[in-house]
C-alpha cells in the first residue's frame, strides 16, 4: 500500500473523528459522538495497521480537545473509545480465549471511564450534581449502562469491520490509486 494512500486516508479518518467527537457537544450526545468516533477509527486498523492507528487517535484528539467547547465528550473519546478499536484488534490477535478478551476489554473500560469522569469533576471542574439523576445508586447505573454500550460497541466494531472488509475496501483502494 502506498504511504500516500495511508496518509490521505489516515487523514480523512482524523477529519471524520473529530467532526463525530465535536458532534458530542450536542446535549444529551455525549456519548454518541466518541463512540462513533472510535468506530471509524476501526478502518482505520484495517488498512494501516495499529501502530499507525495510534497516530490517528492521537492527533484527533488533540484536535478534539483544542476545538471543543464540551470537554466530556473529547475526554471520553481520548481516555476509551478511541484507542479502543486498536486494543481490540490487538486483544483479538494476542488473546487466543474470548473469556480473556472480554474480562481485560471490561477492565479496561471501567478503569478508563472512572479515570475520566474523576478528571471531569476534579480537574475540569464538572459539577457532582449533574450526575445525581438516580440518586446514591447513579455511578451503580452508568458504569452498567456504560458496560452495555462497550459491549454494544464492540459488536458494532465487528460488523462494521466485516462490512468494510467485504463492500468497502476495494472501492476506496480504488478511488485513493488514481
């Protein structure tokens, strides 16, 4: 593969990273945006690999960050859905036992989101009470709705991957070798 079509792509990929994450500040999206985000970005692995994958990642977001007036939604996308795709590939190729898979998948999600939400209130100074909406019980019930959506993802990431593979991926190698 050409490093011209690997740059032109990867780039692509970033623009549309971004535009998904900023997407985020829309209310009630927050998750919405980075988690489509990360994604896209599974094309990404698909056609360049994971080490160059990271460099995608990397750089939208930082340009999340930097255009964001909603930091939650860069945060996520930085601190999980965006690396995401690349440790999953990566788990998929290492790990032999899906058990494994899905138990560090889940511990890596759950480490990340408390790391994120912690630097959310205590860092960029988002306010406890709007995530009082249940009560003492409201952390109980992210972190399982949150668990449901990284397991919602990582499906999506397979059928979406497959569906690139199969329908895609000739097509945009086509279009990038003229």
């Amino acid at each position: 593969m050409k490093q011209s079509f690997k740059i032109a792509f990867g780039g692509i990929l970033c623009a549309f990273c971004v535009i998904l994450v900023l997407l985020g500040n829309i209310p009630m999206a927050e998750y919405i945006g980075p988690t489509f985000a990360g994604i896209i970005l599974a094309w990404a692995v698909i056609e360049m690999g994971a080490v160059q994958s990271i460099w995608i990642y990397v750089a939208a977001a930082i340009l999340s960050f930097l255009l964001s007036g909603n930091k939650e939604p860069a945060l996520l996308y930085a601190m999980f859905f965006g690396y995401f795709p690349i440790l999953r590939t990566v788990l998929q190729q290492k790990i032999r036992f899906a058990a494994v898979r899905w138990v560090i998948k889940f511990a890596v999600f759950n480490i990340s989101m408390a790391a994120a939400y912690l630097l959310l209130v205590y860092v960029f100074g988002m306010p406890l009470e709007e995530m009082e909406g249940i009560g003492k019980y409201t952390i109980y019930v992210l972190l399982a709705g949150g668990n449901l959506l990284m397991v919602v993802v990582d499906f999506c990431i397979e059928k979406l991957s497959n569906l690139y593979r199969l329908k895609w991926q000739n097509k945009v190698q086509k279009y990038f070798k003229k």
